[in-house]
C-alpha cells in the first residue's frame, strides 16, 4: 500500500467512511424503520451540532442525491474539504474503493 493510500485510509477519507457507518450504524439501530434521508438528516445534524457549523449541515444535505452510507460520507469529506475538491476529485474512485471497505466492517451496505 502506497503512502497516499494509507494516508487516505488512516486520514480523512477512511476517517469520514468509519464515522459515518459507526453514526449510520446506531441510528438504523435504534430506528429501525427510519428512512436513508431521515438517517442521513440526523447523523449530519449531530455532527454539525457538534461542531458549531450548522452552514456545512446544509451543504452536506443539499449535496445528497441517492442516499447511503458512501454518498454520505463523500458529500461530506467534499464539504469539509472544498480547497481540496480538486484533488479529490483526481481519486475519486480509489477514494470511495477505500470508503466503501471501511464502511463494510462496520457491517454496513455502503450503497
């Protein structure tokens, strides 16, 4: 594994998959008849509750098309990252192969 690649797995990219299907995960839990929009709308509430930036809860919201787990957490990590978008954008598909691994040990469909 590559350095970019580990970096990404330990850093944001993994970080951002493994809290949003740890989020995901307790919410679906504890509402089991919840919709993905309802599920997504208060995982992105709390987090952005949490963080005082209720702004970014909004963008996170309004960039969410079909909801899951990995459009979840990308959406996220774009926000959070807009002076990066580009190069995220450079490895998306590698980005999300590394989301959509960590958000399966969690025992979550990604998609």
């Amino acid at each position: 594994m590559g350095f970019a690649k580990l970096f990404a797995r330990n850093g944001h990219v993994g970080g951002t998959a493994r809290a949003v299907a740890q989020g995901w995960k307790t919410i679906k839990e504890r509402n089991p008849g919840m919709s993905p929009i309802d599920i997504a709308k208060t995982y992105v509430k709390r987090r952005y509750t949490a963080t005082g930036d209720p702004r970014l809860a909004k963008e996170v919201l309004r960039m969410l098309r079909n909801v899951n787990p990995l459009n979840l957490s990308w959406a996220i990590l774009m926000v959070e990252n807009k002076d990066e978008s580009i190069n995220l954008y450079d490895r998306i598909s590698e980005w999300q192969h590394i989301m959509i691994q960590e958000i399966r040990k969690y025992g979550i469909d990604p998609e």
